[in-house]
C-alpha cells in the first residue's frame, strides 16, 4: 500500500488526484490532506480517504474543520507551520498541487523524504527551480511533472537524450479572448476571463489563461526542468487543447502528445510512474476531430510571453518578482481594481522597477527568493495604488 499525501486537494487538481485515489482505495493510504477556506470539502475528503491527517492552511479556519471531523478519527491541523509539518510525514508519493509560493517550502520538505514529489506547482520551478532540482538530487527524490504540457514533454523524451532535442512547443488554448480584437482587450470584464472554451479550472488559473500568464509560467518551467535554452521553447495557440506539447529532435522529427483536455491523464501517469495504469477517461476519436489547428501566440494579444523570455534571460531573482507581481495583479482584477490589460503592465513595471535588484542577485537561496517575493508583492500593490 502506497502512502500519499495531497497538498491543495480541495482546488481542480487536488480534486482530480483524490478522484483517482478514490477508484481504487485499497492501493493506497492517505497520510495528510491540506487545504484552504473549503474546509467542508476538506473534511468530506479526509473521511471519504480515511486520511491520517487534514490541514486547513488558515489558522481561523481551524475550529470549524475540527467540528467536522469530530470523531471521525482523522487528526486536524491549521496554519503554514501545520502545511510544513504534514509535509514532514513520510510518504511514498506526494501531490503538489498549492496555489503560489505558499507551495515551495511544503515541496521542499516533501523531498527530504527522498521519494516522489508530483509538481503542479507552478511557482516552485519558476521562483526556485535550481533550489529545487538540486534538492532532490540531494536527498535522492524524483520529481515529476504535473501540468499537461510538462507531462507531455516528459513522455516524449522517455529513452531520448536530451541532447538531441532542438525545440519544446507547448501549447495553449487562447483562453477565453483567443478571438477577440486586440484592440478590445481592454474591455474585457472579470466574467468574460472566467469563462474557459475547453477547460474546467478554478477561477484564478481561468484568468491566468485568458492572459496567457500561465503559459509564461510554463515556458520558464521547461527552461528550469527540461534544462534547455530560453531560445528552444516555444508557444503556440491550439484551441483544440488535444496536442498538449511537441518535441523537436535534430533529425527534423516532431514527436507530438495528444489527448482529451482532462488533467486526470497527466495526473495518473505520475501517480503510476514509471508504469501505465489503466485509467477511465476519455479517449480520442480522430475522425471525429477531423482537424486540428495551431495559431502564433500573438504578442500584443499575450504580453506575457515577452515577459517570461525577459525573465529567462535575466534568471536570478526575476522568477520571483515574476510570480509576486502576476499575483498581486490577479487579486487586483479579482477585485476589479484594475482592468484585464493592466495586469501585464503592472508586472512590466514591476520587473523594471526591481530590475537593480534582480541584477545584483547572485546565488539563490530560499530566504532570497522569499524576501524576493515579499519586496515584489509590495511593489505591486504600491503600483496598483498609484494607478
């Protein structure tokens, strides 16, 4: 029986990774669920699981989620420490699915159990990716990666040498603006970039397509994991969302993989790693597709992406001021104080305003990318203020 632990297990990938858990519970125990304000679903999880631990992130939260697994006996826990120190359990396997930077420090401790960290996280790689890598390395852990796009090119570099890659194409959707007019961006309203074509996901990652900001935080992450040049990744738009990423080899050949727009496959195949399980999800008609199309990620349309290739060239500390600002400009649009089109300006000028900072940074370290992400969120807010 396997022990996993699920960090973020109430948002869409936690949800889809307990979904797969609980097919077939008798394969695995449970040993810590962590979450946030849904402390219902939480405690819905933890008992349907039979988990060994829940964790609410939020220390106000912590009474009602005691109340609801009274008796049930599951441990309850709140507050980062308690995320830190669920991570500290052993565990086979571990899912890292926590929005923002609140996730590097869980992950990290996770590694130290030197088995298998599953990364959703976007922020861990983009903020601290060497820090990362280089500690698994260091206690012998294996990571592997969650997003669809990562997890396609992860498996179709299986028995390849990376050495003979010449180029990464991760695609994306377009999101929910893929055919509007450029010029008409600045219109758009919190309830058009919530609305996703393809797929189901939390509010906050919906925007963050609609913008392409997620993409941008995929190609910093395919620098960071695959170690590759900031000049062989590139984006495409595919509004089929079925190709998910192609890898280019330097004998000309394209190897591409396809599959339903459903996180549950690149879920399933790291929970299985280094075997394939068979999972029930569903499977592409190709005649019934019939077409499939790809589009240049226009760069006045996704301003995002010149500033992720501004990010990779700069390294350092950049990766972090990145994250900061995007989030900061997020919880601004959510509250609608700022407009769609302002959230790539206002991380823009964020990155310049801090460009002295990110220059002198010189070897990473968690207290550097922490104080990072603190000054840049700061420098945000303040920009947004000034606005």
């Amino acid at each position: 029986m396997r022990k996993v632990t699920i960090f973020g297990s109430t948002g869409s990938i936690g949800e889809n990774t307990v979904d797969l858990i609980s097919r077939d519970p008798s394969a695995y125990d449970v040993v810590a669920l962590t979450g946030g304000r849904n402390v219902a679903r939480l405690a819905e999880q933890a008992v349907a699981l039979n988990a060994d631990l829940a964790v609410t992130a939020f220390e106000d939260c912590f009474e009602e989620l005691k109340a609801l697994l009274a008796g049930t006996g599951v441990d309850v826990a709140a507050g980062a420490s308690a995320v830190n120190e669920a991570a500290e359990r052993p565990a086979d396997w571990v899912m890292s699915a926590i929005v923002g930077a609140a996730g590097l420090m869980p992950g990290m401790k996770a590694l130290e159990q030197g088995k298998t960290l599953a990364l959703a996280n976007k922020e861990s790689l983009v903020t601290a990716g060497p820090i990362l890598l280089g500690h698994a390395q260091t206690h012998n852990a294996t990571v592997l990666p969650v997003d669809s796009e990562h997890s396609a090119v992860f498996q179709a570099l299986v028995g390849e040498d990376i050495k003979s890659v010449e180029r990464i194409i991760i695609t994306a959707s377009g999101g929910a603006f893929r055919d509007w007019d450029p010029k008409d961006l600045h219109k758009a309203t919190l309830e058009d970039a919530c609305t996703h074509p393809n797929w189901d996901m939390g509010q906050r990652i919906t925007i963050d397509s609609a913008s392409l900001f997620n993409k941008a935080m995929e190609l910093i992450e395919t620098k960071e994991f695959f170690g590759v040049r900031p000049d062989q990744i590139e984006a495409v738009v595919h509004p089929e969302s079925l190709v998910h990423a192609l890898v280019g080899f330097n004998d000309g050949a394209l190897m591409a993989h396809l599959g339903a727009p459903d996180m549950r496959h690149a879920i399933g195949y790291a929970l299985h790693w280094p075997d394939r399980a068979h999972i029930d999800v569903a499977r592409l008609d190709l005649t019934q597709i019939a077409t499939l199309n790809f589009r240049t990620a226009d760069p006045d349309r996704y301003p995002a992406l010149r500033l992720a290739r501004e990010v990779m060239e700069a390294g350092g500390l950049a990766g972090a001021v990145f994250t900061a600002a995007k989030d900061a400009a997020l919880d601004a649009f959510i509250a609608r104080q700022i407009g769609f089109t302002d959230m790539a300006e206002v991380v823009d000028a964020t990155l310049s305003t801090l460009s002295g900072e990110i220059a002198a940074s010189g070897q990473l370290s968690l207290d550097s990318v922490l104080a990072a992400d603190h000054l840049a969120r700061k420098t945000a807010q303040n920009i947004i203020a000034a606005r």
